[in-house]
C-alpha cells in the first residue's frame, strides 16, 4: 500500500509491476476501529472521509476512508487517492473475505492476472460493476439509511462489519474496456451551463406545460388529439437547426414553422385513419370521413369550388353506403381512398392558416421558456458566464475525450436514493426518478471513467438525477411513449463491429443504451459527465471506426448524410462509418438515397424485416424478459468509407458474414419471438397493410435503431404511419 507500490499508467492501460509489500500484508485491516486513540487527522482529510485506525494482524496503525472504502498504510494526501486517479484501485487494499467486500467498483485481481500482466503487457485487470456507492456529501445523511454513527460502529473490536454484497448484473450489455480509435483535433471546454437539480425540475414542469399546450390547441383549433410521437420528432427537428442556448427546449430556429409537426397534424385532418381489419370497420370510418370532411368544409372559410367539391363527393359517397350494403371491405378502402384522393387537398387548403399557427404558437411558448430557463439558471451559478471571443481552433491531434464544460459546476443540492430491489429509486423535491441497479453501476462507471471535477462523488447522485429526468422529460409521460427513442443493437451486433471492423463509437447514443464508453449524445451538458463526445453533427473526427444508426428525422439524417461525407473528404487517415436505416424504399428516403449514390459507399448489406431483433429503448427499467423484440422493418447498413479507411477495415465477405450471422436472433432470448408493434401480416390483412409506397415520409422511428434518439418502438412506428402517410391504406395499416 506504499507509494512504491504504484503502477505507472499510461491512458487507461497499466503495467501493474510486482508490489514491494509482501502479499501477505496487503489485506486490509480486520477492522477500521482502533484500539488506541489514534491522533487526529486535518479537518480537510477528516471531511473526506479519512480516519486513523490500528491493524491488529500487522501491528500497525492505517488509514480508512469510509466514502470510497480506501485504505492506505501512509498518511493519505488530499485528492491524490481517489476513484478518478487511481480508477485500478492499485493503492487501495481489498477488504479481507475476497471480492464481496469490496466497495467502489475495486475488487482483488486475481492470481492469474497478476502472472498473466508483465511489461510487455498493456491490457488492464476489467472492472466489473459492482454495489453502487451512492457517495453524498459529507455529513449528509443518505435517505433511508442508518445514522452516521452507526455506520462507523462495529459490533466488536474485532470482528469487522460485513460490508454489502457487490451487484453483478446477471447479463452486461455494453463493455466499458474497449479503447477508442476516434482521433480529433483539441477543442476548448464548452459553454453551457452546468446541470442543476432545480433547473431540470423546472424544465420538466415547462416542457410538461408546453406538451398540454399542444395537446389544447389541436383540441380547440381543429378537434383532434395530437399525433402520437409528434411532439418528440418535435423536439428532434428542431434541435438539428436549433441555435439556441437551450439543450432541450428550442429556442433559435429558421424556419419558425416546423415541416415535421406540420406534416403530422395535416396527416390527421379532418379525422385520424387507424387500421382496418374487418369489413364494418372500414364502413364506419368511410361514413366518418366524409361527414368530417363535409362538416370541416362548412365552418371554415372555402372558396365556392372546394365547397362543391368536397360536398359532391361526401354526399355521394353517404348514398352510396345507404345504397349498397353487400361491399366487401376492398370496395370501402378503395372508396375510402378516392374520397381522400377528391377531398384532401381542398380540407388542407382550408386547415392550413390554422396548423401553422399551432406550430409557430407551440415555438414561441417555447423560446419564451427557454429565456425564462437561462435567467434562472444564471442567478443559481455563483460566477456568471460572460461573452469569450472565439478561440482559434487547435492544431493538436488527439484520441476523443468527454465534453468538459468551461463553467464550474455550483454546490448541488441532496438527491435522495434508496433501493427497491432491483432498482434504484433517486428523490428530490418529490420528483422521484428510477434505473435498475445494473444501469445505476453502469453510470458510476462511466462517470468514473469521464468526470473529473468530483473526485469524491459527492455531486454523483445529483448528476444521475439531472440525466435521467432529461431523457423522462424528453421521451414524454404517456404510456410506452418513447421508449423506442434509445432502442439499441444486440450487444452480438457491437461485438462483431467491433471485432471485424474496429468499431468504437457511437454516433448516436446516450449514458443510458450505449456499447461503448465513447459516444456522442444529444445532450453535452449533462451527459459529458458520463462519456459523451457531444453532439455528433458539431463533432468532427480525424479517423476512427464509428457506428451510426440516427434517429429517422429527414432532416437530422440529412445533416448526417452531409456531415459522413465532409469528413471523408477532409481526412486523408483512415475514417470509416457504419450507418444503419430502415430500409424502405418506395418512395425511398432522400437520406438513403444519397448514401447509395455517395462515392464513398463501399458495401451495402440489407437484413431482412422479422429476422433480426433489437434491444428495448426502456432498457435501463424494463423487466428482462421485455429486453428483446423482432424488428418489423428491414435494415439497410451502409459502408461509408474513405480510401484509407477501406484499405484497413474493408467489408470483406468474411467480415459481413460474421456480423450477418450477430444479427439472427439469439434462441435464448425468449422475448425475440414477439413483437411490441403490428402482428405478422396474413393473407387476409393484405389489403389493409402498407404498401411500400405508403412508407411514411416524416416518421422519426428507426426500426433497426439503437442510439440515443432512435425509435424502434414498433407502437411508435406504427403511430407514425398513421399521422405521417400519405395514403389511407398506409394510415389504416397503422397499429
């Protein structure tokens, strides 16, 4: 436990030579208590959580740390042993009794990796996630816990008390070990604001308002409920062109009307087509549609020619339901859609004035949001922000690193955490947010990993309750409503990007689903903490192996498509992107289009709908067996690559054989076998099923999704063909 036991550690890898204190002495103490009245220590290293104690079997006194379960032979230094410098725990001693008493992520390396590391070895000892810490602020006492003073008593003076039994997850879906390739030229700290507890329960309350807002005027202006989804792809369309202060709220768009809400809400004029699968269902909403659109043609305000149009073609469509009743169900789609075809662009023409001023109200509502936001965040922080002048960029090559903001973070208020069973509960003010215990350790690894303005944790739990209030808020409050926004790849999937292609990163992903420990996600401010590189559209790699699967907004895959192919033209190393998109093809999406036309696409793989599946959006607090679903969309992946990057990662028939053979579903996932979203089309339901023309052209929802804003939900899906297609038949196909 001495100085000289220390491993020099370059990166994250360690040579981890011999220790000079013989094994036999670097067990920890039997117990933290002493026998004699050991002298004290200086405030600051008592308020760390630092204490003398007395080892019986050495005969020596040591040094304890009840925060971090620390324990050192030598007076301890302030911040120089802590989980941020030391992320091995070489200077820490493992708690006697083996592994399960080991606190902070540290356990003992075993005997076999201490022969198997030499000087020529670079690989460091894997950590595994273990008991989540919940370190608070000293002196704070943690919700539903024992006071402070029991937690430093033992029963006797030697017997220690037994510390609590490390968490492995029963299955790890991500691996934190793997190394990034992404090199970039350093950047300086960003601006934004530093997360606050305060400001996120604010922001939740005002993006809850801003949901019931939308949800009054779609009431009030044209009868409908809003499009399921809509206000999400929303928020999505709006953050690509955003330039606004905000994470989440926009706040400085061009153009003010969204073309993404617009769509949607059109789409649902004059009523919303829902799936037909029998004959008196497709008659009912047959008469439905012509008496909404004869209505709607009345009270608004139409020229003569649309009034007679829509009027004829109601009226005529009324005798004929009255006139004939032996019409099979093919006989009231195909009028259904005639009608639609006669109807629709009169009912739009008089709807439109009113659906732009829903979306130029539900903008403005939130930039004034936003400005109220930024003035209460601004009197929370002790040193204001003031306008830098823009740094020139750097010249200086380096491997990624997480976003580190330029302001220093405030005092954070106490969350509160306890856990019930297998999932971890964190408080504050009432406002109660969980995660299972397996993605609680996965956060303070990763916040291990990437923070390094709280060696001690102390504003951990309050960072965890800022980051998953965000993604709450932004998934929205109804049920199963966007849980497809994370929807994931099968960590078979990672494994072989990884291993044929050198995969190493993700272009779109959050804390909460990513593989690796290098991402980008939508939110720098909060999430750099946990690893995120920020947003990918403003990061701008040298080389690397990335993989991308965006979110399916035309617009965000538009910019990304833009983005993919002024990097590889810029960069002369090897760069290569691996992009997964649903593959509908008629009309095919503009995104797809141009990577097939791009003179970077070296391969092109296509995996078959109901063939391959995904992991659930929700996956940080889903029940396991809910972990896994079919995909009911294919999934086109395309090799993006520059010359040097497909001289060293080329898609060899081998390597796509291997990641192909990843994609099958796995036998022992028993939830694969069942879709969340439509059932398996028959026979029977042809004709009430999408053609693929009928391919909805503004749907967010990526069926082969797995980053941070991608959808594959199929009940998200589905709700996006029915407020995004052009057709009936694709809007009555819709789940």
């Amino acid at each position: 436990m001495s100085n000289d036991s220390q491993g020099s550690v370059k990166g994250e890898a360690a040579m981890m030579p011999s220790p000079s204190v013989p094994a036999s002495s670097q067990g920890p103490p039997l117990s933290p208590s002493s026998t004699s009245k050991p002298p004290e220590l200086p405030d600051e290293l008592v308020q760390a959580g630092w204490s003398k104690c007395w080892s019986r079997r050495e005969n020596r006194p040591y040094y304890f740390n009840r925060f971090t379960n620390q324990s050192l032979w030598e007076v301890p230094v302030l911040g120089q042993h802590d989980v941020i410098s030391d992320p091995l725990g070489l200077n820490a001693a493992p708690a006697e009794g083996g592994d399960g008493n080991l606190g902070n992520g540290q356990r003992k390396r075993r005997g076999s990796e201490e022969q198997g590391v030499g000087q020529n070895s670079f690989k460091r000892a894997k950590v595994e996630p273990t008991t989540p810490i919940s370190p608070s602020t000293p002196g704070v006492k943690p919700w539903s816990s024992a006071p402070d003073d029991k937690q430093a008593q033992m029963t006797t003076p030697t017997t220690p008390s037994p510390a609590p039994a490390p968490y492995r997850p029963a299955v790890i879906y991500w691996d934190l070990d793997i190394q990034t390739n992404a090199v970039i030229r350093e950047h300086p700290p960003a601006n934004h604001l530093p997360p606050h507890p305060e400001i996120e329960l604010q922001r939740a309350q005002l993006v809850t308002k801003l949901r019931q807002h939308y949800h009054e005027l779609c009431h009030q202006r044209e009868g409908i409920d809003p499009p399921r989804e809509s206000f999400n792809r929303w928020l999505l369309e709006r953050k690509v062109i955003d330039k606004g202060q905000d994470p989440l709220l926009p706040s400085d768009c061009d153009p003010i009307i969204s073309p993404s809400m617009f769509r949607e809400v059109m789409n649902d004029i004059p009523i919303r087509l829902s799936r037909i699968k029998y004959k008196e269902e497709a008659r009912k909403l047959l008469f439905k549609y012509a008496e909404a659109a004869k209505k709607m043609i009345d009270s608004r305000n139409a020229s003569p020619e649309s009034r007679k149009v829509v009027k004829w073609n109601a009226e005529d469509t009324m005798n004929w339901l009255r006139r004939d009743h032996s019409a099979s169900k093919e006989d009231y789609m195909d009028r259904l859609e005639h009608l639609r075809q006669q109807c629709g662009p009169h009912v739009a023409a008089v709807a439109r004035d009113s659906v732009e001023g829903i979306c130029s109200k539900i903008y403005q509502l939130s930039a004034e949001y936003s400005r109220r936001l930024r003035h209460t965040h601004l009197s929370l922080l002790q040193d204001p922000p003031t306008e830098a002048c823009a740094s020139p960029q750097q010249s200086r090559l380096v491997y990624c690193y997480p976003v580190r903001l330029a302001l220093p973070s405030p005092p954070l208020p106490r969350v509160e955490l306890h856990f019930e069973n297998d999932v971890a509960c964190l408080r504050f003010r009432g406002e109660m947010v969980k995660v299972n215990r397996g993605h609680f350790s996965k956060l303070e690894l990763l916040y291990r990993y990437s923070c390094i303005d709280d060696p001690r944790f102390e504003k951990f739990l309050s960072r965890v309750w800022c980051l998953l209030k965000r993604y709450q808020v932004m998934f929205g409050s109804g049920a199963n409503e966007g849980t497809g926004l994370q929807g994931a790849l099968p960590v078979s999937v990672f494994e072989a990007l990884n291993r044929q292609f050198g995969v190493s990163f993700e272009c779109f992903a959050s804390p909460l689903n990513c593989y690796f420990k290098q991402f980008s996600s939508a939110f720098p401010d909060i999430d750099g903490f946990f690893g995120s590189r920020g947003p990918f559209l403003s990061f701008c790699p040298v080389s690397g192996s990335f993989e991308a699967n965006p979110p399916f907004c035309e617009e965000l895959m538009d910019a990304m498509v833009t983005h993919f192919e002024e990097l590889l033209d810029q960069s002369s190393e090897p760069l290569s992107f691996i992009v997964f998109v649903p593959e509908w093809r008629d009309p095919v999406t503009p995104a797809l289009t141009r990577m097939e036309g791009s003179r970077f696409l070296r391969h092109q793989l296509s995996v078959t709908a109901f063939e391959h599946e995904y992991r659930s959006g929700s996956q940080h607090i889903c029940k396991r067996d809910e972990m896994y679903y079919r995909a009911v969309h294919g999934t086109a992946v395309l090799f993006l690559q520059n010359d040097a990057g497909f001289a060293k990662w080329a898609p060899t028939p081998e390597r796509l054989a291997e990641l192909t053979a990843a994609y099958r579903p796995s036998p022992s996932n028993p939830s694969s076998l069942s879709s969340p979203g439509p059932a398996h089309i028959t026979p029977g339901d042809r004709d009430s099923t999408p053609k693929p023309c009928d391919r909805p052209q503004s749907a967010v929802m990526s069926p082969g999704g797995h980053d941070n804003d991608n959808n594959n939900n199929n009940n998200s899906s589905s709700s996006s063909s029915s407020s995004s297609s052009s057709s009936p038949r694709d809007k009555m196909a819709a789940v």
